[in-house]
C-alpha cells in the first residue's frame, strides 16, 4: 500500500513531509508534491507532518481524491526527487493551504 498525496497539496509545497521521509520517496510537480508508490515503504512518517492533511493511505483516501492514486503512480517517477524542503521553490499560496 503506498501513501498518496491529493488535492490539498495543490499550490502549498509546505514540504515539511520530505524532511522525515526515510527513502526519498517525494518527487516536485509544478504545483505540488507527489509521492513514488515504488520508492515508497509505507513508514506513515508523512502523514502527521503534513499540514495540510493531504497525504493518505490507500485504505483511508477519500472517495473524491481517488485519482490522486494514478497521478502520484504515473507523475511521481519523471520527476525530480525532493529531499528536503529547502529544495522546493516558493510558490504561490494554493486554493487548499492554510
């Protein structure tokens, strides 16, 4: 089972979930972060650390979100590796973050 991140994620790159992650799962989007379900090994160290609770596992993702399963599973591994958040560029404050 691997973690997913979906739409609340979109324009916040907090990142603060890359800091604790063990195997460098994260990969950066243009507008948010993805997570590689073939890199990742299901520890859960991300999700209480994201602050906008956009990060789930497969069994607990919200019906409205299951898409984010195929975008983190095809986008995720083309992108650059995100290792920690002082890696991820400013951006403008999404629609989702607090």
């Amino acid at each position: 089972m691997a973690h997913i991140v979906t739409e609340p994620c979109i324009g916040c790159l907090h990142a603060d979930c890359v800091n604790v992650c063990p195997v460098d799962c994260f990969h950066q989007d243009t507008n948010m972060l993805l997570i590689d379900p073939f890199e990742c090994i299901d520890c859960g160290a991300c999700i209480p650390e994201c602050p906008e609770e956009a990060i789930f596992t497969d069994d607990t993702l919200p019906d409205e979100w299951k898409e984010y399963t195929t975008i983190n599973a095809e986008k995720a591994p083309g992108l650059p590796v995100i290792t920690n958040s002082g890696q991820v560029p400013p951006f403008e404050r999404g629609r989702h973050c607090q």
